[in-house]
C-alpha cells in the first residue's frame, strides 16, 4: 500500500500517507518509482 500511496501522489492524487503501522515510502526510493511511472506517463516534477 505505501509504494501505491506513493505512486498515486507522484501522478497529482492526493491521497495522503498510509495509516500505521505501514510507513510512507522512503524519500530516496522516489526517483526510481518516478522514473518507472514516466514510462506510462509524464509525472509532474
């Protein structure tokens, strides 16, 4: 569910952090989840 909740902001949704116990997805971890997603579309820097 967090790399999903990541992935969806990255797109423009806002659908806030996961709930506990999960954690958000790590900052460095969202270059390579931006550059994956650019494949489908373009993501807002």
């Amino acid at each position: 569910m967090p790399g999903l909740k990541a992935a969806l902001n990255l797109l423009g949704y806002d659908v806030g952090l996961p709930r506990p116990p999960l954690a958000p997805v790590a900052d460095a971890v969202l270059p390579s989840l931006r550059e994956a997603l650019a494949q489908f579309k373009e993501i807002p820097a």
